[in-house]
C-alpha cells in the first residue's frame, strides 16, 4: 500500500515542478526557502500520516494532514523560490488575507479588533491576530488582559510578558489546585525578551519569541512566533532556533547566552501537565494569587480577572484562595515553603502523579506533603549520569551531596534539570534550595 501510495505522490510531485504555486508551503522552518530536506520530511509524513507538527509548513489548508495537492505546492516552491505576494485561486487553498498584509496562511479582516477563531489556521505573522495595539511595545488590545505569576518558570533570565483572551461573553472556570479550565477559542499569549542593557533602562527590550497555546475545539495547540531583527512583526516558527543573546549587566559585565526557542513538538513535554495532554501551566490561584499594576491601577489578579467576567468560581475574598509564596522574596514565606514554590512551578508539571516523569517517584509539586516523595532521603529509581554518583535527592544537611542541586548546577544535556528552556544555571535559586537543604536534620541511614 505504501509503495503505491509513494509512486502516487512521486507522480504528481514531477507534475508539479512546471506548475508553480504562490504559497510558501513546504518551508518548515520559516527561512523562505524550500529544501529537499523539508521536501522528504513531507513525503515522509503523507505516507506515514503522522501528525503534522513535524512541518505545519506543510499543512496549508490546518487540516492536520498532508496531501498530494500540499506536496505539489512545497515542490513547486523548492524550484522557483517562496513568494512574497498573497496566494491566488491556483495555489494551494488557503484563507485569502488582506491586501498588503504581507500574511498568507489566515484571513486579516478590515479592523483593529482581536482577530481569532476556535479553528482558524496558525497565521504565518503574529500581528494578524491583533492580540496588540502596539506589538513591539506589547500594548495589548481590547480584552486582551495581561497578567503575571507568583514565582515562574526560569528561562535563561528572560524577561517575560503573559497576557489572556477569551472570545467574547466566555469564562474560565476556577479550580483550588489545577490550571484554570478555559472555553474554546481561549488564547494564553506568552512573549520572551531579553534587556538591551540592565544600566539603561530607557534603551527597552529585545523581543525574541511569542508563543501562543490555543485552545481548539477538541485540544489545546502551541505555535511560536519569533520576532524579527527589526522588532517591527515575529513570524510562524515551527523546528526551534538558537538565538544569540548579549547584552550589557548592571555590574558592569556582560550577560552571554545562547537562548534556545523550542519547537512545536517539545511544547508538550512541559505543557502535558496531567495524563499526557496538552494544556495550560500558569494560570492556577497560587499563581495568580497576587497584585498587578494595571493601566488603571493596582488590583488582585484573581478579583480583576472575576470582575472583567474572564473567571467564575473564585473566592470573592482572594485571601480565601491559595498563594504560592515569591521564591525570591523572604517577606512572602519561609526558606522551605518558597524553595518547594520553586520547585512547584519549575518541576512540578513533570514530577507529579500524573505527569511525565511519574515514573520517577518524585513529585515536586507543592501539593505533595510527604518529604520522601519531594525528595528527602529518596533514592532514584534508575541510576546513571544524572546522579552524579549521589545516592538520594536531597540528602538533609548536605546541598552538595544531593542529586537535586547536582543537576540543577548542571548545563549538560541528560544531567540538567529541567531539561528544556535552560542554557544556565539559575544561581539565586540554587542558593535559596541548598539554604534549605543545609537546614535539614537527621540522616538517610
């Protein structure tokens, strides 16, 4: 079947090379140009129907499958160069943008309002969604809310901007201890930048990534967006990219990094919180627990989120909800409760009962109340180089001979934790864990 299947397609892929299409299908990463590279990973993925999140470049009409019709348009890309004009009835059918919009995968209606729906194909510009008044600035427009959290995940120091959209006239429904659940058509919005100089603070910031997690009819879907050297749009990335970072620090030094924007796929080995689906991480009430400085003054996030209708079921008293301590911050709880609040938001979607390092016994997230579980005196359960020849998580008294300090000082790939979304080592939390550690009695015997 697959070898009928395979002379099918080769058959109309040779047609192909003297019809040329308008569309950049086919150009899985994003460079406008299409290789013989992308050109097998096509071929591969309509043979063996495998999900399109390998090479959504390739899926041009968002159906989740790949086609002889989309194959015939990323070879006939690869010869005669991607467009950079809007697609025309002969090419592979796509929504028709607007003029001018330089957009070629959605629909750009006339307007300045959000433009998103439930199951509308991934635009290939972040600015065709409107989520911002003023992208580059990270103004957002109307209904769309920004928002932040008690202590969040570490990326190589990053700045980072969190805003949410529901379509109109819907809610999220508040939950005690789990993420939020949202409507459909909801989109958490989450951009990644770094300062161009801690000592100026008037020089801004350097936009690098916007990722969106979209929440379909049936699934939640992550994309990315990475935004251009002249901060003016980010563009649809699917594979990753390395992006070198350097910048001027308050000290007087120089930060250095070689800050890595993940692709599509490696979105679900954070994102898959519970049972191995995708979904939201941040917006929980520990998290949103706590003070924002809005446009027009200071307020809970919790009480803004209920009174602007984006929230049912949360305590009218935000005092009644829970709050995850600031890691960083001594006023906001112990050395204990803001290092297990660390490792809540940094490792607990992974290492919980039901996430994707269940198997290993160790489950860090904050609702876990039995020390030989968050660590203490534990064993792990397979021994290897992520070890470091230490024999339990965290050994009381004794930061340096735990493993979990071990691989968070480490930056070697199969050693550090976490695995993804860090270059360096994150040197006030490894502080604050081996304080606590060292506070701890008694002994592993």
């Amino acid at each position: 079947m697959h070898a009928l299947k395979f002379r099918i397609i080769l058959s109309a892929l040779a047609v192909a090379l003297a019809t040329p299409s308008l569309a950049c299908v086919g150009d899985c990463n994003g460079d406008g140009v299409v290789t013989v590279a992308e050109l097998i990973t096509g071929v591969n993925l309509a043979l063996d129907s495998s999900p399109t999140t390998t090479c959504q470049a390739l899926d041009a009409n968002g159906d989740d499958q790949i086609v002889v019709n989309e194959l015939i348009a990323a070879v006939s890309n690869a010869a005669v160069g991607c467009p950079l004009v809007t697609p025309t009835a002969t090419a592979v059918p796509t929504a028709t943008p607007s003029t001018g919009s330089g957009e070629t995968r959605c629909t750009v209606p006339d307007g300045d309002g959000v433009n998103f729906t439930a199951d509308q194909p991934f635009c290939d510009l972040l600015s065709s969604y409107r989520f911002f008044r003023d992208g580059p600035q990270q103004q957002p427009n109307d209904g769309v809310l920004p928002y932040d959290l008690n202590t969040p995940l570490f990326s190589d120091y990053a700045l980072k901007r969190r805003f949410v959209w529901l379509p109109p006239g819907t809610s999220a429904t508040y939950s005690l201890h789990d993420s939020f659940k949202f409507p459909v058509g909801s989109v958490l919005i989450k951009t990644f930048a770094f300062p161009r100089d801690e000592r100026d603070a008037s020089l801004g910031e350097r936009l690098i990534e916007t990722r969106l997690l979209v929440h379909r009819t049936d699934k939640w879907e992550a994309i990315t967006y990475l935004w251009n050297d002249q901060q003016t749009d980010a563009k649809r990335l699917i594979i990753g990219k390395a992006v070198a970072i350097s910048y001027p620090t308050a000290d007087g030094g120089t930060f250095t990094d070689n800050y890595q924007v993940p692709n599509t796929n490696q979105c679900k080995e954070c994102h898959a919180e519970h049972d191995d689906v995708l979904g939201p991480l941040g917006p929980k009430a520990r998290q949103l627990n706590k003070d924002y400085a809005y446009a027009d003054g200071t307020e809970n996030e919790l009480t803004r989120w209920t009174t602007m209708g984006y929230l049912t079921g949360a305590p009218a008293d935000p005092t009644a909800a829970p709050k995850l301590p600031v890691f960083n911050d001594p006023s906001t709880g112990t050395v204990e409760e803001r290092s297990r609040a660390y490792f809540d938001a940094n490792c607990g979607h992974c290492h919980n009962p039901t996430g994707l390092a269940r198997t290993s016994g160790l489950y860090l997230n904050i609702d876990e109340t039995t020390p030989g579980r968050y660590g203490v005196c534990k064993a792990p359960v397979a021994a290897g180089q992520g070890s470091g020849g230490r024999r339990v998580d965290i050994l009381p008294g004794n930061p340096d001979g735990s493993i979990l300090i071990y691989r968070m000082q480490s930056v070697a790939p199969g050693v550090a934790m976490p695995e993804l979304g860090r270059q360096k080592v994150h040197e006030e939390a490894v502080d604050l864990i081996s304080q606590w550690i060292s506070s701890l009695t008694g002994n592993c015997d």
